[in-house]
C-alpha cells in the first residue's frame, strides 16, 4: 500500500487529472447510448462474471417476483452464496465472504420496505447458514463475525418496519442469544429494546428469571464447565435488566451466584467497590481469601484487599495478609507492597525467607526462589549481596544477566564473565542475527576491561570460531 501512494505521488496532480478526465469521459459516452444498448453491455459483462450475474437476477426478481418466487430466489442465492466444500482455505474465503455479503445486500435492500417481513425470515435464514458454514473455514481474519453482524443489523431493521409481536420475538431472540455459539444475538434486549417494547422486554426477562432458577448455586472448589455454555449469557441478560431498573442488590445476588473460585470472588468485591459498597467489598473479599486459603493465594485478591484494609486504617490487618500470602507463594509484587507497608524491617525479613529457602536447593523450573531473590537485591541495589547468591545458589542464566546489567559500572569482572557466555551462546546458536547481537555484545563489553584485555578477548574468540566467516566478519 505504501509503495502504491508514493508511485502515485511520482506520478503527480497531471495523473490525477487524466484519471479524472478518463472517467468523465466515459460517463458522458454512457450517457448518449440508449437504454438498450446500456442493457447489452451489462449482459455481456454479466455473462462472463457470475457474481454479477446472480446480483443482477436477486434484482430482477425483487422487482417482478411475487413474494413466494422471491423468497425462493432468495434462498437458492444464500445456499448458493454461503455453500462450502469440505474446507475452505485462508486464501478462498474472500471471495467466499464477497458472495455471501453480496446475498445480504439483496436482503438488506427489502428490509425497509413492504417485504421487510420477508427480509426478517431471509436474514435469519441467512444467520444458520453462516454459522453451519463457520466450522468449515479458515475464519483467521473474522470475516464471518462481519457477516453474521451484518446479518443481525438486516434482521434488526426489518423488525423496526415489520414491529413483529414483540412476546414472540422475546422468545426467538432469547433462545437465539442464550443457544447460539457464536453470539450473534448477543445483547439482544438492548439492541432490540425499542422493537420488543415494554411486553418483549418484561417477557425476555421471564425467561432469562425461569432458566437462571434452574442454576444451581456453586462456592467453594468448582470447575466452569459444571454450568451450561449460556450461564454468563443468563447472567448478562438479567445484569442488564437490573441495571436498568436501578437494582444493585440484584446485580451483587448475580455475581455471588458462583463463587467457585478466589476470581469470582474478586469480580464481585470489584462490583460491590464500584457501586459504592465498601463495606461489603472488603467483607467479600476476605470471605475469599479464608475460603480459598488452601490454595496458593491469588495475588489480584491479595492486593485488592490489601488496599481495602488499608484505606479502613487497618494497617496491620494489611500487613499481616501480605505476610501470609509471600510465605505461602513469594513472589515480587507481594515484596514491592510489605516493603512499602513495612519498610527495611520488611526487606530484612523478606530475604531472610528466601536466603533459608533458597539455600542449597536445585532448579526445579525455568524461574526459582534465588531468582526471586537476585531480583528484589538487584531492585534493592545491594548488588554484593546479589553475586554472592549466584556464587552459593543455583540462579537462572536470566537472573545473572540481569544483575550483570544492573551492576556491571560496580562489578565488572562478574559481568563480563556472564556476558562472555551470553556470546557463546549466541555464536552457539549461529546465524547472522546471533552474531550480531553477540557482536553488540563485544563491543560493550571494551568499556568493562582494558584494551588489552579486550583485544586478547577477542583474539580467542576469532581463534575458537575462525570457520564462522560471517561472525569474522563482525569482529573486524
């Protein structure tokens, strides 16, 4: 695209202008053939595209075709349009997508009109076959999403101008949003509130009320797959007539109505936050913490509450938490907040923890706890005290290139060590990206060392890697 606009930009205003003039040109020519001869060039173009050639006979046939022939048309042209074979590849579904769109718009055109009840039934007609094509193409880009809007926004207009009865539509429209898989009808009550009116919407509500009693209540361990695929659906559906009546002790009872989890627990301390329960939040909250204290803290829950506590002048209630959840599961974030609630008194106590936990245990992951405790020293700028774990414990590669840039003006003999493997592993891997960066490397490393020391550095190397030409070629 950008290599069209500067091509166009080369070709200056001249070009433009002739383009223009092009189109004027031929416009006028048009202009002075007679109808038939207008027609003939439209034939012969639509004889050798079949795109046109079907858009051209939807047309047709809407103007002339009663409404039983139509609706027949019609479908024959979206069966035609949304068909698929066994799989459809990335590189096909424009075309496919351009079809199917180019159906719609046929829809769409009698959806205003005195056939709007016909484009209601067409546009539904259309969303099945949508969906039932979705599962046999590569949707990458989320063309189909596109169409089954389009689709929903045809059916939406043509309920504006037909104003179907609105219980019945409730009930279309209720079971479309809460069955449906791919949320075509999503929200459907407040894009359709206007249409369905006050008995559509009192109904929609009556059957979200009747589905949601049959929902059995989960806390304490739970798995989301234990409720059916349209429990948020549900609870979407009544949290939006709630809203709108103004009723906050609904919309708590919604969220409080699993509480399987500690981030259950936290939506609906958040909500209760939100809506100025403060009281009631901080009680969730802790309500979570004591039903999920088993388990490894969730530290989103931690935190939240940690700020509440805070906030109601129970500092130490505050501190006590974090405490409970670093000995638990230590980790960096809980560090940052007992250090700010408890000062250096806190920092000693932190690295005492991880020294005794860390001390003479091996890797058992990709990140450990003398990991964690490189990072809070590095944070900490006590950079000793961080080589020396690395020199007594076993610390990930990532940890000691991190010190090793954190404190490489203080330690510089430590951190050329480390870099000088980083570039083995680079040259390891080879490749001309790798020996460029092992190259940026080397050259950072010249202000850490002598440069005889740095030359003799680099003479090894050209020594123990002269059959790499490429990287040679780097180190000059």
């Amino acid at each position: 695209m950008v290599a069209v606009a500067l091509a166009a930009n080369a070709l200056g205003p001249e070009a433009e202008a002739e383009g223009a003039g092009v189109l004027s040109r031929i416009r006028d020519h048009l202009k002075q053939k007679s109808v038939d001869a207008l027609a003939g060039m439209i034939m012969e173009l639509a004889e050798r595209d079949p795109a046109l050639l079907s858009r051209l006979d939807v047309a047709a046939a809407v103007v002339h075709a009663d409404d039983g022939t139509l609706r027949t048309r019609l479908r024959k042209a979206i069966d035609a349009a949304t068909r698929t074979p066994d799989y459809l590849e990335y590189g096909e579904v424009p075309d496919w997508a351009s079809s199917v769109a180019a159906s719609l718009d046929a829809i769409a055109d009698l959806a205003s009109g005195s056939r709007a009840g016909l484009a209601l039934e067409l546009a539904e007609y259309a969303i099945d076959r949508i969906e039932r094509a979705i599962d046999s193409i590569d949707d990458s880009e989320g063309g189909c999403s596109e169409l089954l809007d389009h689709a929903r926004d045809i059916h939406l207009a043509a309920a504006e101008s037909v104003r179907p009865d609105p219980v019945q539509l409730a009930r279309d429209l209720f079971a479309r949003e809460v069955d449906g898989d791919y949320g075509t009808f999503g929200d459907a009550a407040q894009f359709y509130a206007d249409v369905l009116g006050e008995p559509g919407l009192a109904e929609y509500n009556r059957l979200a009320v009747k589905a949601w009693e049959k929902l059995p209540k989960r806390s304490g361990r739970g798995h989301d797959d234990e409720f059916p695929a349209g429990y948020e659906r549900l609870k979407g559906i009544l949290d939006f007539f709630a809203e709108r009546a103004g009723d906050v002790d609904t919309r708590i009872a919604l969220r409080a109505h699993d509480l399987s989890s500690a981030w259950r627990y936290l939506q609906l301390a958040q909500f209760c936050h939100s809506q100025g329960r403060v009281d009631e939040a901080l009680r969730r909250a802790e309500e979570g913490l004591w039903m999920f204290e088993d388990q490894q803290p969730d530290e989103r829950l931690v935190s939240f509450t940690v700020e509440l506590l805070s906030k109601a002048g129970r500092k130490a209630d505050a501190e006590a938490l974090l405490w409970r959840a670093f000995e638990k599961a230590p980790s960096f974030e809980l560090y940052k907040q007992l250090r700010e609630l408890g000062g250096k008194a806190a920092l000693q106590r932190i690295i005492g923890i991880l020294e005794m936990r860390s001390a003479g245990k091996k890797r058992a992951g990709w990140y450990t706890t003398a990991d964690l405790l490189v990072s809070i020293l590095i944070e900490e700028s006590m950079f000793d005290a961080a080589w020396a774990i690395t020199r007594k414990d076993e610390v990930s590669f990532g940890a000691r290139i991190a010190l090793a840039d954190a404190s490489k003006t203080r330690h510089p003999r430590e951190a050329l060590e480390v870099y000088a493997e980083r570039v083995n592993q680079f040259v390891s891997t080879g490749g001309n990206h790798a020996y460029g960066e092992a190259a940026k490397l080397i050259a950072r490393m010249a202000a850490l060392q002598s440069e005889a020391e740095q030359a003799a550095y680099v003479a090894t190397l050209k020594e123990r890697h002269r059959q790499k030409r490429n990287f040679m070629k780097l180190l000059g």
